[in-house]
C-alpha cells in the first residue's frame, strides 16, 4: 500500500507542476430558454443568481450548504474542490423503472434465470456556477461561468430520505479572491436553491521567505484513476485530482486504531544545489499539554505530502522477565496533531496545528 502511495503522489506531483488550466466547460446543450448558441447558464438562473450578490441572501427552493474548500495548486491554477452538503429528500429522487431481467445465454442448458439488477432511486439535478473577483471587499465583474449536469442513483434498499450527503466539486481557477454564486436546481428551473461563498487562493509566488500550507485535511482512502477527469462533475463522498480518487476525512473524526491520514502542500520551499527539495517534518499528537505520541523526524524530497500516520504508542512495563514493551492505540477522545516544517534548504520554519478526534 506504500508503494503504491508513493507512485500515485509522484505521478500527481508531476501533474501538478506541469498541469494546464482545463479548456472551459463545455456549453450547455439543449438548455430550457436557450436562445443562443454559448449559454453556460440561462437568463432566469444569472437574474436570481445576480440579485443575491450584494446580500449573499441565500434562496431556498431546494436547500444545500457550501461547507468549505480545499486547493492544491497547478501551473498557472488551482485545483479547488467544494464540499457540498444536500439532503436526499431534496434533490427529488424516484424510483427507476424496473430493470429488464438479463436473458438466458443462447445455447445455454441452466435453468436458473440471472438475477435481475436491483431497483435503484435516481435524481436529476443542475448545478450553475459563477466566479467573481472580489475588488475592494465587493463582488466585481463575472470571471467564469460553469454548468455542470448532475444524475445520482441509490439502490432503493439503501436508500434514507432524511440522510445528509456530502458531495464535491473541482474547478480550476487562477490566484485571486473570488466570491461563489452557486445555484442548485431541477432540470425543468422549477425549483431553485442558491448559495454564496467567499474563498481566497494565494499567490504562490508571494512566498519568497516564508512557507504556508494549502488547507491541511485528512483522507479516508486515496485510489488510483485510469486517467484524470476532463471536466467539473459532481461525486459523492469523494473528488478527484489528477489521476487520485480521494475519499476525504473533513472532519478529522477516526475510528479507535485507525491511521490519521494527512494531506497537504507546502508554499515556499526552496530547491537545492541538486534541485532537490528537504523539507524535515517533525510531527506529535498532544492531548491538552501532554504530548501522547511525538513521531520520529522525517524528511520530504516533495512539497507534496500525504502521510498515514499511526495513532499508536509503545509503553514499558517492568515484569519479573524484564522490561517489556506494549504497544497501545489512541483512546476515543479530542487531540492535536502539532506539526513543524523545517525547510533544511532555507531554514525557514512553519508550525501547524490539526484538531482531530478519535471515536
């Protein structure tokens, strides 16, 4: 599983230095109202869109939430994803239609029929995007527009209508401050839900003596794709990036004996002689003052990191055979994992600080 972590991240770390900025999405097709040929979104979406800039007055036909945004940066971009949070109920799903049982192979002498496919629910939804600089703390002109068509299925024995998903969405956008007028709506514009968000993407080139990080999170499960997607589409439970399929952990809730899987990328390292960079991470998980676990120092040759740490411990005991070492996990309750950066290139440092719990 190491293995194979190392080979993903150095393929994402050579996508993200050498990635450029996605053609824009593709236009709207058949769109309701669509009187022009380029349409990313139509007239009735951007006049409600528009009307709720100054007041960031969130309109409710079908309710979700902005809950937050992680970035990773490319060549000339950023690699934003938004965490969504809908409710089932909300998003309209019904009942497919019964799938067709599969036919009996020709020739074939069983008499046992296959199983049909299991009855799903299924969703159909429209989500529209606008990006707004931000000048002089108001939103300014429009940057991009994006339309992105959303179809989501549940088996129906699965299926909880009262159960809150967190879904996510990529988008590739330059350096800047930007505000988010989102619009989440059925597909015949009937019903209409916005919200707006306020996110800043730093310069990279600003860190010329100092480091910072990219929002730290931790991931659940990171897999390998057979290529990176193309265009913005909206996953549940999961985003992508590069060629990664990445089950995050937002909220830093583990379970008892679970690793606590770290994500982030460092601004301002600098390269050696060699072009190579050494960036020793010294990481120790904290439970008030107390320091539970302090993790032996290791160095990065990338800016780029995704750790799994081990939330376990060892402990001597002396016995009548001597001293005996025990490993121990973390008990359930609220820790800090505390981690300092120092760039060995430059000496400069960096603190950081993660709340996570155990449970």
């Amino acid at each position: 599983m190491r293995t194979f972590k190392i080979v993903v991240l150095a393929l994402l770390v050579g996508f993200l230095l050498s990635a450029v900025l996605p053609a824009p999405a593709a236009q709207r097709q058949n769109s309701p109202n669509q009187k022009e040929d380029r349409v990313y979104i139509p007239k009735e979406i951007k006049t409600i869109l528009e009307g709720g800039l100054m007041s960031k007055q969130a309109r409710s036909d079908i309710p979700f939430s902005v809950t937050g945004n992680i970035y990773l940066p490319a060549v000339g971009a950023y690699h934003n994803v938004f965490s969504l949070n809908i409710k089932n109920a909300d998003l309209g799903f019904v009942q497919a239609p019964p799938p067709a049982a599969p036919a009996a192979k020709e020739g074939s002498t069983e008499k046992k029929v296959p199983a049909a496919p299991a009855p799903e629910m299924q969703a159909k939804f429209e989500i529209f995007l606008q990006f707004r600089e931000i000048s002089g703390g108001l939103p300014g002109q429009l940057f991009r527009e994006v339309y992105v068509p959303c179809q989501e299925s549940v088996p129906v024995a699965d299926f909880d209508p009262n159960k809150t998903e967190a879904y996510f969405l990529w988008y590739p956008l330059p350096a800047g401050k930007y505000l988010l007028a989102m619009a989440l709506t059925s597909t015949d514009l009937k019903k209409i839900g916005t919200q707006y968000f306020e996110f800043n993407l730093p310069d990279p080139a600003s860190f010329t003596d100092r480091m910072e990080t990219t929002p730290l999170f931790s991931s659940k499960n990171i897999e390998r794709l057979e290529a990176p997607e193309t265009r913005p589409l909206l996953h549940k439970g999961f985003f992508t990036m590069a060629v990664l399929k990445i089950t995050p952990n937002f909220n830093n809730v583990i379970a008892f004996k679970d690793n606590f899987d770290i994500f982030f990328y460092v601004f301002g390292a600098k390269l050696n002689a060699e072009q190579k960079y050494a960036l020793e991470m010294n990481f120790e998980v904290k439970k008030g003052e107390e320091v539970v676990i302090r993790f032996a120092p290791a160095v990065f040759e990338s800016p780029l990191v995704s750790l799994p740490l081990p939330m376990k411990y060892s402990v001597f005991k002396q016995t009548e055979a001597g001293e005996v070492k025990e490993e121990k996990y973390l008990e359930t309750g609220k820790y800090v994992l505390a981690l300092k950066i120092m760039d060995k290139n430059s000496g400069n440092t960096l603190t950081k600080n993660v709340d996570f719990e155990v449970k």
